[in-house]
C-alpha cells in the first residue's frame, strides 16, 4: 500500500495492535511536512482494511518492522537486512554475524561486499619494511 511505503520513507513506524494501525515517528530529525502526513493518514484510513492485510502478512513474515522501514527508505528489498548489522542473528541454518566474512549466503550476489584476500596489511608492512 502506496500510504504505508510513504510513511515508513518519511520516518514513521507503523504496527498493528489488534485492528487499530498505529502509526509513530521514528525518524531523526524534523518530523516531515503536516499537511503531506495528513492525506497520507487519510488515505491509509480509507484503505485501512488493505493495510491491516499488509500488516498482518509482514508479520507473518518474521521481519522486524525496522526491516520494512529500512527497505522503504532506501528503495531496495535487500535493505531489510540493514536493522541485523552488528548483530548475531539465528537463521534456519544456523547462526551467523551480518556483516562477517561469511555471514551472507554464496550466489547472493546483491548483499556480497567486496571482500578482498589477504591480511589487508600493504605489501611492505607485510615485509617488515
């Protein structure tokens, strides 16, 4: 839903307790403009049956509602894993460290930092020079 995308980018949080939508700043800084959150309001209450679906299905999913915000804010789906970083995380296949060599499944190609061999010392530290 186009109102809970917007939100979450303008640095709202947004959960369900029970049926009612709650919506909170979260965000860092000046909350954004008055009247752009009211007609996103509005149109989340016009719509609030397909919000609570929404809701429900991401919870459902076992994401944080960090992880929606993050992916919200910065367009890709893969940002949902930025609220894990620096943290130790229990997966279906075990634990591991986000951020860690190692920590992101081989062939995912979209998370993979650039990891480089070595000590990642300059050669000639690395010969006592």
């Amino acid at each position: 839903m186009r109102a809970i995308d917007e939100l979450r980018r303008l640095g709202y949080r947004i959960k369900l307790d029970g049926e009612e939508v709650v919506c909170r700043f979260v965000g860092i800084g000046q909350k954004p403009d008055r009247e752009q959150v009211v007609l996103l309001l509005l149109e989340l209450k016009a719509g609030k049956a397909e919000a609570v679906v929404q809701l429900r299905r991401e919870a459902s999913e076992g994401w944080l509602p960090e992880s929606f915000e993050a992916e919200a804010r910065f367009g890709h789906r893969t940002a949902r894993l930025y609220p894990f970083l620096g943290r130790q995380v229990l997966t279906r296949t075990g634990r591991f460290a986000p951020g860690r060599r190692g920590a992101v499944p081989s062939g995912d190609r979209r998370t993979r930092g650039p990891h480089r061999r070595g000590t990642g010392r300059s050669r000639s530290s690395a010969e006592g020079g």
